[in-house]
C-alpha cells in the first residue's frame, strides 16, 4: 500500500471529508456568485441582440449551461455510483446521492427555459425536439434514481441498488440521445428545432461559458453541502 | 426586452427561484441535522 | 453451466403453463390496449395506419413491463431465489436463462399477435413482416433491461409503478428504432437501418444485461 493510495482513502472517511467539503463549498459558493454576477452582465448587457430572434434568444445563456449541467452531472453522479460498487465506500455512494436532486434542478430548468425560449421562437411552449426531448427523459432517469432510493429503507441496499441504476443510466444516456436526435430528424425535419442557436458571435459564446462555470461552481457548493447533511444523518 | 420581456424573465425568474429554494432547503436541512445529531 | 439454464427456462415454462392466466390476461392487456386508441381518437382508417405501428409498440411496451413483476416474485417469496443464489451455476447464466423464459411467455406471443392488431388497424400486409420481425429483435431486450429492473425493485413497496418508472426511459431508443422501422416501410424506404439497430441493441442487451442482472440480485437480496 503506497503512500499515494493511503492518501485517498483518508479523505473517503467521512469525519475527514466533513470539513474539507465545508471549506470547499464555501470557496466554490462565492465563486458561483461572482461567476454568475459576470456571466448576467455579459449576458443580459454585452451581448449584442440577435437578428432574428431579438432579446428572446437570451435564454440561451442560462437553457444551454443548465442542459450542458444536467448532462455533466449525471456522469459524475455515474462515476461516484461506480467507485462506490468497486470500493465499498459509503462516501462515494453520499456523493452519488447528494448529486442527483442538483441534476434533477438543471434538467428542469432546462425544460423549462427551453419552453420559454421556444414559445415566442417557434409558437408552441413544448417543441419535440432532439434535445428537449433527451432532456425529459434524463429528468425520468433522475427522478428513477431519487425514487428508487427513497424506496428502500435499508440504507445500503439503497445506495448500492442506486449505483447500478445510475451506471445502467449512464450507459444508456448516448443511446438514448442518438436515437432521440435520429427520431427528431425523421418526423420533423431540420426546421423546428432549438439546437440551431443563433450564429455565435464571441460574446455570446463567452456569456455561456461563464454561466456554464457559474453552475459548476454552484453544483459544487451544493452537492458537497449535501453530502455533509448526509454524512450527519448516517452516523 | 424588446416585447419578449415575459419569456426572458419568465425563464430567468424560475430558474433563481428555484436555486434560491434549492439553497434555502439545503440550509433548512443542514440546520434541522446539525442541532438533532450533535 | 448450458444445463442449470436449460433447467430453469424449462421450470419457469412450466411454472407459467401452470398459471396460464396470469399469462393470458397480460396479453390480453396488450389487446385491450391497443383496442383503446381507436376509441380515444377516432377510427378514420388513415389516421390508423399511421399510429399502428407506434401503438402497437408502445402497447408491446406496457404488457412486457407489467409482466416483469412475476418474474421474480414467486422465485422470492418461497425461497427459490436464495438457493439460485447459492447455486454453482453463474449467477448471470441463471439470469439470462430466466429472461429467456420470460420473453418466450410474454414477448414472443406478442409477435405472433401484432399481426392481428395490425389487421385492425389496417396496416397494409406487407408491412406485417416488418412489424414482426422489429417485435422479435426489440421484446427480448425488453425482457433484458426490464429484468434489471424487476431485480433492483425485488420485493419494494410500490414495486410496479416505480419499476415503470425505473425501466421506461430505458425502453425509449427500442422503442424508437421498433416503431421507426415499420414507418419506414410504410413509407416506402428500407427498414433496414432501424431493425440493424434493433438486432445491435439486442445483442448488447444479451452480452451485458444479465451481469447487470446477477448484480441487481445480489444488492436487493443481501
């Protein structure tokens, strides 16, 4: 056993983990807030207004990041499910966990301004899309998770079962994505679809990227917020 | 916002409203567990 | 290894034959249900052929996942599943073996009913090979990915529902490339491409899913 892996193991203890994630979240708090702050500014005032959507296409800054999110999370979620089966160590399992509600959020979030995006845009406040529709069903496979566990009392066979659901999920992500995007194209055509933004003038593209980090650090401080309530109520 | 002032502030609005329950439940929680299991 | 499997297709064969109505009234669901539709939308012939194949898909879809609650139910209440636990055989060998059987007694009559459906729906004859052959590639890895499910919620309170819950979102890229072929065909172009998919995804299902199985098992009855 070197040293290095010694090293890793400590911090899976969950009294060593307690207040490194306390330290962390609170760093990576203010970092959402500033991010955020900046990433509104550009957004809502730097960028410049679409030719063809106008102001609407403002969505854009907070409906990609939150999809990009929801995505990004599920496969860490995946991750930490997978540690936690190869391992056996509780904490991965309370990562796992603690991600899941914060993925649900951006998922939603989402749904919900690619709606709002799509109602003045296209007419219609929900669009079968490729994406929107990817979207719903990855909100089914977090709320599958959440239920899940939420349904077996026994904590362990919980996390664990969990786990498995959450690397069969992530397995079937790309899949399920493919042939979404492959439906989509086949009975609508490439007409009525949100994944065309507006041409990306590099503000535009900026705006996202500080939202999109924005949400990172925000996922960050709330998942490991999470995992310390976790961690008290499985002591 | 140019007339689309309800689809962009309809979209913005929710989203920090539910971050801001997201948080507030968070805090909620972590309070109600570090008072009961001290 | 190939006999505790053919051991226990036959057994689970047996078991249903001895309760054919349980059997019976899960295919009847997939009847009534697509029996449904015309009544909820309208009988206009045109608008038939076009839903055809989606409904009868998704009604494949509901009856499969309703009938995955027996599957390993009976085994777990008297004990069966534990010694298939403990058993020398491979865990996921038994896993297979049981999906197999579960797919001979609810997704293959599925196959040989649709054509009937299809009748009633109108849907032109040469498409019937079609929407047979996409049941036949796409209902075994229904079995497959349900049985996941079935294993991860053995024994829950409100185990249907949250086993819809779990293993729809599961079904939809099957579903997809099922529907979509026969609306290829309808449409005058080669299903090909879809029911290549379907073969793909089934034979994936078929390599990974009953490891995923024996794993499921395993967590749910610890």
């Amino acid at each position: 056993m070197t040293a290095q892996s010694v090293k890793w193991f400590w911090y899976a203890s969950p009294q060593t983990f307690y207040p490194v994630a306390g330290v962390i979240a609170r760093w990576c708090g203010a970092a959402a807030a500033v991010l955020c702050a900046a990433g509104l500014y550009i957004g809502l005032l730097v960028a410049p207004t679409d030719a063809q959507q106008g102001e609407a296409y403002r969505i854009i800054f907070i409906h990609v990041p939150a999809a990009w999110m929801s995505m990004f999370i599920y496969v860490v979620m995946a991750f930490w499910a997978a540690i936690g089966l190869a391992f056996n160590t509780r904490l991965s399992h309370m990562m796992a966990s603690a991600l899941a509600p914060t993925g649900a959020l951006f998922t939603f979030i989402a749904l919900w301004t690619g709606s709002f995006w799509g109602k003045p845009t296209w007419g219609t406040w929900w669009v079968w899309d490729a994406r929107l529709t990817s979207e719903l069903i990855l909100l089914f496979l977090y709320f599958g998770f959440m239920a899940l566990q939420a349904a077996i009392d026994d904590r362990r066979r919980a996390e664990r079962a969990g786990a498995l659901l959450a690397i069969v999920g992530v397995v079937n992500v790309p899949i399920i994505y493919y042939s979404v995007q492959w439906w989509n194209t086949l009975h609508q055509g490439a007409s009525v679809s949100l994944t065309r933004a507006p041409s990306m003038a590099a503000t535009m593209l900026t705006g996202m990227l500080v939202m999109a980090l924005a949400f990172w650090m925000y996922s960050i401080a709330v998942t490991l917020l999470r995992v310390r309530c976790l961690i008290l109520e499985n002591r | 916002m140019g007339g689309y002032g309800l689809y962009v502030w309809g979209a913005y609005g929710v989203t920090f409203l539910l971050i801001g329950v997201e948080i507030a439940l968070l805090v909620n929680r972590s309070r109600k567990c570090s008072e009961t299991k001290t | 290894m190939l006999e505790a499997a053919r051991c226990i297709v036959v057994r689970d064969l047996l078991v249903a034959w001895r309760r054919r109505s349980d059997v019976a009234t899960a295919l009847l669901f997939f009847v009534i249900v697509t029996s449904l539709f015309p009544l909820g939308i309208g009988a206009e012939p045109e608008l038939l052929r076009s839903i055809a194949p989606g409904v009868i898909w998704v009604a494949a879809l509901l009856s499969c996942m309703l009938s995955l609650g027996r599957l390993f139910a009976a085994d777990h209440s008297d004990g069966t599943l534990e010694q298939l636990l403990l058993s020398s055989a491979p865990l996921g060998v038994i896993a297979a073996a049981k999906a197999l059987a579960h797919w001979l007694v609810s997704g293959l009559p599925l196959v040989l009913i649709a054509p009937l459906i299809a009748l009633q729906y109108d849907l032109p004859a040469p498409l019937y090979p079609v929407l047979a052959l996409s049941l036949l590639l796409g209902t075994p890895v229904l079995s497959l990915i349900g049985a996941i499910g079935a294993a991860l919620t053995l024994g829950l309170r409100g185990g249907g529902v949250l086993l819809s819950l779990l293993v729809l979102p599961l079904y939809v890229p099957v579903l997809i490339m099922g529907a979509g072929s026969v609306d290829m065909a309808a449409a005058g172009l080669a299903p090909d491409g879809q029911l290549l998919l379907l073969a793909a995804l089934l034979i994936v299902a078929a390599a990974f899913a009953p490891w995923a199985i024996a794993a499921a098992l395993r967590i749910s009855m610890e």
